[in-house]
C-alpha cells in the first residue's frame, strides 16, 4: 500500500466527518493516536473535548444552544488497564463495558451498527491499542450501511500488529461532503507518524476544513513506560 500524505488527504477534503488516526512515531518509541471531529449544523459546532479521566469527552460549548445531545455528546476516549479505546461515539462505552467482561474488540462491536441518522447512516468507526512487554498493536473497525441501505450492516476490522516505526492508519466516515453524506470506503489509508506531538497536532489542526472543523485529540504513548502525553484543540474557546 502507497503511503499517502495525511496533510494532502485532509486537505483535499473539506469534509471528512470524524476521523482516527493510530501507529507508531518514526524513532519507534511511541504510540500515536489522533481524533478529530467535524461539523456542519450549529448542534454539531457546538463542542468541546475536555479531559475526562484518562481519557476524554465531547461537551456543548455553549449549553443553550445545545439541541439534540443523542449523537454528538459522548467519551472518544477511554482506557482500560493497558488498552486505549477511541471511536466517533457512544460505542466507546460498549468496548469498554464488554471488553472488561472479558470480550473482544470484535464482539463488543457486533452489539452495534452504523449511526440511526437517516439518510448518512454515518458509519460508526472505532480504534483499540494495546500495549504490554513493550511492544503494542491497534486494530480498527467500521460499521456501515450497505451502500446507503440500512436494512443491512457491514462490519469491517483491520488488525496491525508490530507497527512499523513511522507507520500509521487513518480512518474517517465520509468520503467528502454531500448529500447524503458517502460513508467512508476501502481499508485504512496508510499515512506517516512524526516524533513530535506538537508537530503531529498542529500539522492534523491546521489541515482540517477551517470552516468545519470543532475538537482535535492526540495523545503519544510511551511504548516502554506506558505514561503518555496529551493535547487537545478547540475551535471554540
């Protein structure tokens, strides 16, 4: 697979929706990951992430302005022991509750299907990392309608153990504005991972839509340690 430039593709789409990012910084000492999310409504721009625990959760900048909390208020992040769990929804919650029951990824996820948001069905994407004896993997997942048609769902997974040093997957619910909105399609895109959080941060930051972008979330992972590092953006503030 052809690494492409995570620059050019958020670039060159104004509208992504949300989207995640996970692998390995290139001096291979560090777990990356990066959340963003988007809007185009006046409820969806209204939003923060703010740290929740070890992880972290959306919250409506302004609260009277907050018109249909069902899909837009939730915890991206959680961590569960040495798992780190990221998705664009409420299911962050599923994997974290079914996986502490000794679950899978997987199983948790087939609890759940694409997002009841006719006509986008937006796809529900999820992001899992695991560290332990110093090394670590990442799996990641989408759960979308079949070409629009929601009496079906399609559940895709992909599993990346060992990630090469530099190396990282991106994936995001939709391939571009529209009407409906066209739900994200193929396997994650390979994309590169800088050393630096801040390089990481700014460069995802600044290539977002100015116009849709709402709240960005990296965290870097030390691969010996465990301790990581956190940043978070707002357009709101």
């Amino acid at each position: 697979m052809k690494m492409l430039s995570l620059e050019q593709e958020l670039r060159e789409n104004a509208y992504p929706g949300r989207g995640i990012v996970i692998g390995r910084t290139a001096d291979g000492k560090k777990a990356a990951i990066a959340y963003f999310i988007m809007g185009r409504s006046e409820n969806s721009r209204n939003r923060v992430f703010v740290e929740e625990g070890e992880g972290i959760r959306t919250q409506a900048f302004d609260p009277s302005k907050l018109s249909d909390p069902s899909l837009i208020i939730y915890a991206p992040v959680r961590v569960l022991g040495n798992k780190t769990i990221v998705t664009n929804g409420d299911q962050t919650d599923t994997i974290y509750e079914l996986m502490d029951k000794q679950q899978t990824f997987e199983q948790a996820l087939r609890t759940r299907e694409f997002e009841p948001d006719a006509p986008n069905y937006t796809p529900r994407i999820s992001g899992i990392l695991h560290i332990e004896n110093h090394s670590f993997n990442y799996a990641m997942s989408i759960l979308k309608s079949n070409n629009g048609n929601p009496d079906a769902c399609n559940r895709f997974t992909f599993a990346y153990n060992n990630p090469i040093a530099g190396e990282g997957h991106f994936i995001h619910t939709y391939m571009g504005d529209g009407n409906p909105l066209p739900s994200f399609e193929g396997e994650p895109k390979l994309v590169g991972i800088p050393n630096d959080i801040d390089a990481f941060g700014d460069l995802v930051w600044d290539s977002l839509n100015v116009e849709n972008k709402v709240s960005l979330f990296i965290r870097f992972i030390d691969i010996e340690t465990g301790r990581y590092k956190s940043k978070i953006y707002n357009k709101n503030k």
